[in-house]
C-alpha cells in the first residue's frame, strides 16, 4: 500500500508538512515551560525522517503537533497545504482519520479483537461500506507480511507481530503520513530491526513516515534525522 495518490516523490519534490515558527508553552503555576522554541522545518512527500531527542528535548511535543494530538502556542502548520494549526477539534479528528495513520510503542491493539477487526476499525470511522472495507483490511495486512495471523487476537501474537497489526491499522486508510512514536520501545532488538525493515520496505513504495525515537541506531534506517534539543532544532541531517 502506497501513501495518497500512490505518489512515490523523492525528497525535493511536493512540500507534505511545512512547520513555520512552532511554539508551544505550557503553564505550570507562575512559570511557563516552553517545550519547543520557534522550530521550522519541511517534510516532502515520500520522506523518511527520524525526529531525535532526549527526554524532554520537545519530540514528543513534536510529535504530538505533527499528529494533531494538540495545537501549537504560537507559529503555523501546515499538512497537505491545509492551515491546520488553526483548525477546531472536530476538523483536527477528521485530519487524524483520514491524513495520518499512527503507530505506537504499545500497539494499541484492542484485546478482544482479531486483527483483521483491528485494522478495521479505522476504515469504520471513516464511514466505508463493507465490500471496500474487506479489500483494503486485507490488503493492508498482506503489506505487513501478516494475513495468515488475520484471525488471531493480540495475546496470540508476538511483539513484533502485534506491531504489524498496528502498522496495518495505519496505513489502512492510504494516509498522507505514517507517524510512529517509539515504535520499537517494547520491542527486542531481532524484532526491533524487522520492524524498521518493514518501514523502510513501506518508505520504498512511497509511503511518508515520520519515526520518533531516542535511540541512535533505530534513527539510522531513516534517510533523515532532525534532532531536537530545548525545544529548538539541533541538527538536520541526510543519511546516505
């Protein structure tokens, strides 16, 4: 499965988020706390970057804005040409439905559903009548190497496999962007490296795909590393 319009662009191409000026502080008690300090940067479409930091360096932040989990204090964000650091929570659940397929460190799968049921859910909140909801659930689990595990609930799967369920999941609605925070956290370092494999497979087929993580060698699949720092962009770099 191929991000929207199945547009494979290398970097250099179509701008997919564009982040101009991004603040956000909070307010605890009389003190502000700014977790990210003026940052700007561009993804293209058909990138794979890593987002780098320590704890508390502002990536999950980060993360969390990317995501439309929360708004920025101050600056604009743009996802697909649409102003989205303005929009309201219902327009912000849409774009989360329909433009980013997330993945987590702990999967998020629900328990009692199998996984076909799992990789369902997302194209039920998106309306879709049974016929196309079959094909893309089953097309989105053969991407990930897993439908012969299409019935087996989460305690019967793997780490690593439950994790393909959840990337499944994501890309089941053809998003403009895959974001994986911490996607190998629970993972051993066998499945850890699979995982990546299979996103950079992902990348290949012209999927979007943002990594957070704290962890060097997993940056390291990605063809780009921006690394935060107090809130502010450290570096921002290309691999080989």
């Amino acid at each position: 499965m191929s991000g929207t319009n199945g547009n494979s662009a290398s970097a250099g191409g179509e701008i997919l988020i564009k982040i101009e000026n991004l603040w956000k502080t909070y307010q605890m008690g009389a003190e502000e706390i700014h977790a990210l300090r003026g940052v700007s940067f561009e993804i293209f479409r058909g990138s794979y970057v890593a987002i780098m930091g320590p704890s508390g360096s502002g990536k999950s932040t980060m993360m969390n804005l990317i995501g439309c989990l929360d708004t920025p204090s101050k600056g604009n964000y743009f996802l697909n040409t649409r102003l989205v650091s303005e929009m309201d929570d219902d327009e912000l659940a849409h774009i989360r439905n329909k433009e980013i397929g997330f993945v987590f460190q702990t999967f998020n799968l629900l328990p009692r559903a199998t996984a076909l049921q799992n990789v369902e859910l997302p194209l039920i909140y998106a309306g879709l009548d049974g016929k196309d909801r079959k094909d893309r659930m089953w097309e989105a689990l053969r991407a990930v190497g897993l439908e012969d595990r299409a019935t087996h609930r989460p305690n019967e799967l793997s780490g690593g496999q439950r994790q393909r369920v959840a990337i499944a999941r994501a890309l089941v609605n053809n998003p403009s962007l895959i974001l994986a925070d911490e996607p190998t956290g629970n993972l051993d370092s066998k499945s850890g490296t699979e995982i990546m494999e299979l996103f950079t497979t992902l990348h290949e087929e012209g999927n979007t795909i943002v990594v957070v993580t704290h962890e060097d060698h997993i940056a390291h699949f990605c063809k780009r590393i921006v690394r935060i720092r107090d809130g502010k962009i450290e570096s921002d770099t290309r691999n080989a």
